[in-house]
C-alpha cells in the first residue's frame, strides 16, 4: 500500500481482470468521508474504462464494511453545499459502472454505507453483517439511494421500516428479504465475493456490458427522478436547526433535543 492509498483511505489490488476496492479507515469503522468517496469514484471510473477489468469488488474486509458517513465532515455541510458534494457524484458513479459490481459486506453496513452497497450489483454478506439507515435518529434522511434501493430489493415495506424506523437487519433477515444474494461466514466474505467476479469477468464483455445495462433499464428513469428527489430532501434537512442537533448530539455521544425547526 502506498502513501497516496493509505491516505486516501482507499487500498486496490488486482485478482487477474477483477479490480478489488477496499475501504480502509478501521479506525473510523471505515467511515465515508470526501476523500475516500473521491478516491473511490476515481478508481471505480477507471476499473469500469480498463480494458483488462471484467468486475469490480468493493470490501471493506471482514469486520466491517462501512459504519456509514463521517458525521464530523457532514456537521457544517449546508444544502447548496451537498447538491454538488462529492458523495453523490461517487454513489452516482457506482450506479453508473457498466461493468458488474460485487459488495463484500461483513460487520456493520449503515447508512451511507448500506447505500454503497446496495448500489452494487450484488451483494455477499458475512455471517456478522447488520445492513441499516440509521439517518433518521439524527434528523436526516438518506441521502444516496437510501430511500430507493430498500425498495428495489426488498419492497416497499422494508424500505418504509428501514427510512422510518433506523433499525438494522442482521445478514439472514437481509437475504431473506432479497437484500443480500447470499450469506457466508465472514472470514470468506472477501474470497467469495472475488470468486463470483472472477466467473463474472471470464464472460464475454461485450455481452456483460449489454446484460446490464438490460438489468439496470427496467428501472433507471424512474429510480433517477426518485434519487434527485431524495437529495433536493436532503439538502433541505441539512439546513434544519435538528440536522445541527442531531449531529451535534452524535459526535457529542447524547440524545438529541429535536424541536422541529
């Protein structure tokens, strides 16, 4: 690993054509903040541009894949601001990879990072996996796909409790909802994961690339329209004195006193 990878928080290496992403911040649970949510644009634009790359992997290892957004780089961010913040062009980014993307998600998977995920192809999950959006609990909401992809996977019950309610899905109840295509135990989690890329690459490519751009039609307007929506809420939310306290009570380890203002 080199200085630029370590201090983006972001590691890479090649399994033959598959391109493996790591987040890489375990001391902030593998938190997405600009820098690593630049990195991994950049890199993922790459892998998808590379004439050698037939899949992607994005891990986070096998303790955790990503607790979700790093609250101290979100406090301060007002609605102008996240319209053209960098996290949702890297969510955009992952979407529009026309090469299959494979999540290998072991440990806490929430909030920003569940949206990470689940904007991937496919799922593998460990056995110690937790998939939620715990935005609400302070003040927020989902701001990169949360309120759509539960729904797309789960159905719109799921995605209701989860938006609703913040509480988390263990990795059976995600698989058994369609939220995960499969579970294994978590010291397998990265090894699986490359292991379906790799059969995934051996495929012809141009026939890949048109298999999924077939998959991703069947709801790319209407997700699209939906997504803009979630992030012109978002925006919104952040200029709220609650999203102010919510953060504030996080990082000061509290309960919030929402006013709804």
């Amino acid at each position: 690993m080199n200085v630029k990878e370590r201090d983006s928080g972001l590691t890479t290496e090649r399994r033959g054509r598959v391109a493996l992403l790591r987040l890489n911040r375990p001391k902030a649970r593998n938190a997405l903040n600009p820098t690593l949510l630049a990195a991994l644009a950049a890199t993922i634009r790459e892998a998808d541009e590379a004439d050698d790359v037939g899949a992607i992997v994005i891990t986070g290892g096998t303790d955790v894949f990503s607790a979700g957004a790093d609250i101290d780089a979100l406090k301060g961010i007002g609605a102008a601001d996240y319209l053209h913040s960098v996290n949702r062009r890297a969510f955009d980014t992952v979407r529009a990879t026309r090469k299959p993307v494979i999540s290998g998600v072991a440990g806490y998977c929430l909030g920003g990072g569940c949206e990470l995920a689940l904007a991937t192809d496919i799922v593998i999950a460990g056995h110690n996996a937790f998939f939620g959006q715990p935005e609400i609990t302070i003040g927020i909401i989902p701001g990169a796909g949360g309120t759509q992809f539960w729904a797309d996977r789960a159905g719109g019950g799921a995605q209701a409790v989860a938006a609703l309610t913040g509480a988390m899905v263990d990795a059976y109840a995600a698989r058994r909802m369609g939220l995960v295509e499969r579970v294994v135990p978590a010291e397998s989690v990265v090894d699986a994961a490359i292991d379906l890329a790799v059969k995934l690459a051996e495929h012809a490519p141009l026939a890949m690339l048109a298999a999924k751009a077939a998959l991703r039609s069947r709801w790319a307007a209407p997700l699209n329209a939906c997504l803009e929506q979630e992030v012109s809420l978002m925006a919104g939310l952040l200029a709220s004195e609650d999203a102010a306290e919510g953060t504030r009570a996080f990082i000061e380890k509290r309960q919030p006193r929402f006013t709804g203002r």
